[in-house]
C-alpha cells in the first residue's frame, strides 16, 4: 500500500493535514518534543523511504534529534487564513522530508496544522497520528520525562484486513475491484501543477444537524447525500453527454474489518468503491440521491474496498521499476485526454475526545485532503463537532477560481436543499 502512494506522487501532493483552531497558546516546547516522541512510539514516522528499482523499503533516520519538526510563527489574526494556505500548500518528499510536520500560527490564539506523509498513512493513519500527538502532549504537561512505548511489532500490512474476510466474500468484492477507464474530467483550464489554492465551505451545526437528521428520514447516509451533490454538480461541470456512465471514486477504510476498527500501526490501510452513474438531462437531486444510494448499497454487499485494495497490491507485485513505468503511462494518457475520474474523500468525524491538549480547548478542527494535480479532482470532506466541511485544494488558481467555487456552491446548494 505504501507503494502504490509513492506512485501517487504523480498525481497530488500526498500531504494529509488537519487544521486545529485553539482558544488559547500551546507550549511549543512540549509540543515539539511530542512531535519527537510520536516519531518513536510509532516507528514507521521516524523513517524515510527508499526507493529501488525491485522492492522500495523504510529506512529508520539517524537524523531524528536535529530535526526540525514544528514551527511557530508569529502573525496579526487577519494574516492567519492566508499564512495557513502557504503552509497547506508546501508539498513533502518522504525520501527527505520528515513524514510528520507541524506548524503553529501564533497570533491572539493559536492555529495548529499537522501535516502527515501519504506514503506513511491514510486518513485512518493521520487520525491515529493526530490523536497520539494529543496523547503525548496531554502526558508531558504532568510528566517531562514521560516517553511512550515503541509500537515496534505493530501490524502495518493489507494481510490484517484480509485475513478478517473469507475467500467467498474476496471473491466477490474481486468483480467491483478494477476501476472503469475514466470517461469525464473537470474542466480544468492551464497546466494544473502550481499557483496552488484551497476552496473552502463549512456548515454550521444546525445545518449539518438538519442535514443529518433528515437523510435519516429518507433511509440514506450523509455520505449519500455528498455524493449525490458531487455527482450533480461535477454533471454541471464536466457536461457529459446523456446516458454517459460516469464513475466518481470513493476510497474506504478498510479498519471496518478490524477489532474496534483500528490497526496494528499507523499505516495505509484503504480499498475503494466505484459506483457508476449514467447522466440523465433534468434528473431531480432526489433521483439522482436514491441511484447514488442503490449504487452504494451494491458495492458494499460484499466485503466493499477489499476487492480493489487487492488489485492495487497485484498491480504493484512485478516489482517498482515495472509499475511505475506502467502507471507513468496511464498518467500521461490521462493528462492528454483531460479524464480523470474524480474523487470523493469522506474523512470521517474526528473525535473530540482525542483531540484534546489539556487546558487549552479546541474550538474547531478539519481535515485537509491531498491536493491533486490536472485533470485530478478530489473533494474532501470532515466533521467535527456537527461542523462539515467540504473542501477541494487544485491549482492554477488564477485560471480556475470561479469554476472551482461555483462548483462548491452547486454541491452546498443542493446539501442545503436536502436539510
């Protein structure tokens, strides 16, 4: 799995970040030094990756102490939201750069960003990442010398979820495991590759709690619901011809197969679903929800995730010169063509109770998905505190501003419709 994300370097950033508004200062002391303590309670984050033409591998760094893994800089409070763009937008190389970084803009109150390497962690990876920063932090405040204990035999491979899932059941996950070749893409306009930009919206907890409540009613899910807008509003974007069958990817954690959904180690562990969606000129948004619903419901019959999770690991089996030289073309002919399916990350909910750092309250938090390069797309979406964002980072921004936001005004138009 961690192949196939340094792969995905080809494709985005393969930066996962979470944003944490403070209402108050952190001691950047102790911070750092749990920043430090997490590169050894779990192993993997202290490494670098080492590429090789045959089997690519993690090297333990022994550079650790001089790292320089957390930042502060000091700012005016209106300064913050484009000081934390610049740092969202700083990529990573986990051959050089530290897996985990973080920075803290300082101006009344604090906002701290985590940024987590892809190839190390999925989203689930970056949870426990985030949440085993706060636990160290927390511990340091009444203990200096406290040190936790080295994750050293934890499991970080795909066999942990598929030894939870008979053979029958892989089987029948195999036939929903091949990605379609992509038939649409977002109208992107110049290279997509820098000027870099972040398109943001947020509901409030009311709105998200009617929301909630009546896609409950209706006997759907919220992530149904987003799904259904995206397609929607990517329909009125990319303008598809009728009856084109258009795929929006939908990555899933594969944790769901695991006692108390967690993982031996920080690690990627995710699958992804495929539904598929034939255009319909004037389809009303409930319509197009209960065929978004239908096509989920068949996808997650059997073992969902596990299937395409399998193809990736098979896909990178012949060695990293052959498959990089394989995916490299498939890239390529993508960038010609403009298609690119896109993709729908849904986060999750990220847990109040973890993230917490003593006496300092967290007032807000999101998630921050991996920024893709033309013609990728890829929406992001998180919860915290019955506040959903939805967000989409892209590039050349000065070209593609206004589409990018009236393609999010599209997908909050119709999640408000629907509360």
């Amino acid at each position: 799995m961690d192949r196939a994300e340094y792969l995905d370097r080809l494709i985005c950033n393969q930066q996962i970040q979470c944003v944490v508004e403070l209402d108050g200062r952190l001691d950047e002391k102790r911070l750092a030094r749990a920043a430090r303590l997490v590169l050894d309670a779990e192993p993997v984050l202290g490494c670098r990756f080492v590429e090789s033409k045959s089997l690519p591998y993690w090297e333990r760094r022994d550079d650790l102490e001089g790292l320089k893994l957390c930042d502060v800089e000091e700012c005016e409070t209106a300064q913050v939201p484009a000081r934390l763009d610049d740092f969202l937008e700083v990529p990573g190389d986990p051959r050089v750069d530290p897996l985990v970084r973080l920075k803290v803009l300082r101006a009344e109150t604090d906002t701290l960003c985590v940024k987590v390497d892809h190839v190390a962690a999925d989203t689930g990876g970056m949870k426990d990442v985030l949440y085993l920063l706060c636990e160290t932090y927390r511990h340091l405040i009444s203990e200096e010398d406290y040190e936790p204990r080295p994750n050293s035999r934890g499991d970080r491979r795909l066999c942990q979820a598929l030894k939870k899932v008979s053979l029958p059941d892989k089987v029948a996950s195999l036939r929903h495991g091949n990605p379609p070749v992509p038939d649409w893409g977002f109208p992107f306009r110049g290279k997509g590759s820098d000027d870099w930009a972040f398109a943001v919206r947020r509901t409030t907890a009311a709105e998200f709690r009617a929301l909630k409540e009546s896609t409950s009613s209706l006997g759907m899910t919220i992530n149904d619901c987003v799904l259904a807008a995206y397609y929607r509003a990517f329909f009125e974007a990319a303008r598809p011809g009728a009856g084109a069958r258009c795929t929006i990817r939908v990555p899933i954690d594969l944790r769901r197969y695991l006692p108390g959904e967690r993982a031996g180690a920080v690690c990627n562990l995710s699958g992804q679903l495929y539904p598929v969606l034939e255009m319909i000129p004037g389809e009303e948004l409930e319509g197009t929800l209960g065929r978004v619903h239908d096509a989920m419901e068949v996808l997650k019959e059997k073992a969902p995730g596990i299937g395409a999770a399998m193809v990736v690991a098979a896909f990178t089996a012949p060695g990293q010169w052959l498959t990089a030289a394989v995916y490299k073309r498939m890239v390529a002919r993508e960038a010609r063509a403009g298609k690119c399916d896109p993709y729908l990350s849904n986060m999750g909910v990220l847990s109040e109770d973890g993230l917490r750092f003593g006496h300092v309250v967290v007032r807000d938090a999101w998630l921050v998905s991996p920024l893709q390069w033309a013609p990728g797309f890829l929406m992001g979406v998180s919860t915290f505190n019955e506040r959903m964002t939805v967000m989409v980072g892209y590039a050349d921004a000065a070209a593609n501003a206004p589409v990018v936001e009236e393609f999010l005004d599209h997908v909050t138009g119709d999640l408000g419709a629907l509360q």
